[in-house]
C-alpha cells in the first residue's frame, strides 16, 4: 500500500502528501478534538505536505493556514474526489491505524475508574 499521492495545483503547484511517522506525529497534533470533522482534513493535508518534506529533506513553503484555504479552494474548485483520496489514503496507512489504535487505548485507559471495594460489593 502506497502512502504518497500527489495533488495537482494544490497552492499553487503540484505537491506530494506523504504518510509517515512525521506526517502522524503533525496530523494528531493538528486536530481540534471537539471539531473533528472539518480540522482532521486540514490536518491531513498538512500533515502529508509536512510527511513529504520530512521525507525529502526539503523546508516547507507554506502555513498550516494556507495550506488549509487550498483545501477551501479544492471544494470551490468541485475537487471533492481528490480531497476524499487523500482521507482514504490517511486512513489506510499502517501507520495511521497504529497510531489510532494507540489513542483508542489511551482513551480506555482514562474512563476505567477504579471503583473503591464498596461499590464492587454492591455490583455483586
């Protein structure tokens, strides 16, 4: 499985997104936890650019902020395909999965309340 795809005219040029251990480590970072929907596409829009650089060993040209009104203009510009492959190509990624594994986990690990002896009695 594949974890680059490029996006043609995207700010101006044709630019390669890249799902790596970096692009994870910027796109969980990226995420508004209340509004999940709109910021996890900005964020992996970012997060592929910031994974391709790294990878490339190039400095990146553009802001979070940018690169978020390009994603603006792919839906003005009815490119809803394009921003869909690049969810899709996210959320197959190995690493991806691991790393959303990891935080389910952690999740779990902080709703588990220890209940005191009383009310373990009480649930028996």
């Amino acid at each position: 499985m594949s974890n680059y795809i490029q996006v043609k005219n995207f700010g101006g040029a044709d630019r390669g997104l890249k799902f790596n251990n970096g692009a994870m480590d910027v796109y969980f970072q990226r995420i508004n936890y209340v509004e999940v929907g709109a910021s996890a596409i900005y964020a992996a829009f970012y997060a592929g650019l910031i994974g391709n650089d790294i990878a490339k060993g190039v400095q990146s040209d553009y802001t979070p902020e940018q690169v978020s009104e390009w994603v603006d203009e792919l839906y003005e510009q009815n490119r809803e395909q394009e921003i869909e492959a690049v969810c899709n190509m996210l959320a197959e990624t190995n690493v991806y999965k691991k790393r959303l594994e990891d935080l389910k986990e952690k999740i779990r690990a902080l709703q588990e309340v220890e209940t005191p002896e009383e009310d373990k009695k009480k649930e028996q």
